[in-house]
C-alpha cells in the first residue's frame, strides 16, 4: 500500500484556495487543482517540495463536464496509489452587491453553479468513483463581516444579511453532509 495522498481542490488559484494548495505541499502528496487560471509559482513550489501536481484549467461556472473528467480520471488512478483521497470545494464567484432584482440572471446563474452546482456534482464523481478512503468538505473564502455582525457570503450580498447567511450556512452543511450520505446510501444499493 502506498503512503500517498491524494487531494484535490478546487479554487486554487487565488486566495484561501491559493493558501491552502501551497500548505497541502508534501513529497507524500498528489495534489490535483481545479481553478480558472493554472498558477505557475505553484508548479515551482511543488516541484520543490516533490509533490506531485496536476493542474485543470477550469471555469465551474461555465464548466459542465468537469465532473465527468474528474469521475474518469479517479476511474484511470487505481485506488491502490492512494492511503487517503480528499475532495475540497473552495472555488467561489462573487456576485453583484446589491438589491437581487438588480442582478442579471447570468450572474447569478453563475454564483450557483460555482457555489453549489458544481459541488455537488464533483461529490457525486468523487463519491462514485473507486478511490482510498476519503471525505469531501466545502470551504468558503468569499465572507465578509455585516455591519451586524452577521457573516455574510459575497455571492448571496444581495440578499437580506440574516437570509443571505442562512442560506450559505444551509449550503455549505448541506454539501459536508452529502458525502457520508452518498457513502452511507452506496453501500446499501445489492451489488
């Protein structure tokens, strides 16, 4: 069995998701990105650390079959190279701040997609395919303190600060919690 771990994150190329990928550096890692832009100060960061890095460059809000490509390539990697698999959602997109019937639908569309569309569909690749043991999480760098002291999401700003809240909250449980869920109702199904 090997000592390696695979991690794959999303929203790598800018912010927390930046930060996170240069932390998750190891000569024990594999460390697959899905981001609109490849980072190359990341590639001469791994290289000398000796991960292994592979690097997707996509746009979840636009990106339909990035889920499939991830299903097949965890299909392509035997389980049997990995000790662990963990799947991070971090990508985000800011929307418009502002009043919501002030926002066009593309937006919008796009926020959803991103923020959730996009990880349910990578969990449900991830969760489906033949991997190590693993989890999947969600992560959010796109809060911003209210002047409520509420935490608010930058995709849902439009929306009443406590509402906006509440559904990000919702989501982003909502998503951690799909993982042991799909796990949970896969080993139920008669082979």
């Amino acid at each position: 069995m090997t000592t390696r771990r695979l991690i794959i994150l999303t929203g790598a190329s800018r912010g927390l998701g930046a930060a996170m990928a240069r932390q998750l550096l190891g000569a024990d890692t594999h460390l697959l990105t899905l981001s609109r832009h490849p980072e190359a100060a990341l590639v001469d960061a791994a290289n000398a650390s000796g991960t292994t890095l592979e690097q997707w460059a996509l746009d979840l809000g636009h990106d339909v079959g990035s889920s499939a490509r991830l299903e097949t390539w965890l299909h392509q990697h035997a389980a049997s190279q990995f000790r662990s698999a963990t799947l991070i959602n971090n990508a985000g997109v800011v929307g418009r701040v502002g009043p919501i019937d002030a926002s066009d639908a593309e937006t919008l569309a796009s926020v959803l997609r991103v923020g959730l569309e996009a990880p349910m569909l990578l969990t449900s690749a991830f969760l489906r395919a033949p991997r190590a043991p693993g989890r999947s999480t969600s992560a959010s760098s796109t809060f911003r303190p209210a002047p409520d002291g509420a935490r608010l999401p930058a995709g849902p700003r439009t929306l009443p600060p406590r509402l906006a809240w509440t559904i990000s909250a919702a989501s982003r449980h909502s998503m951690n919690s799909i993982a042991p869920t799909r796990r949970a109702s896969c080993r139920s199904r008669p082979a």
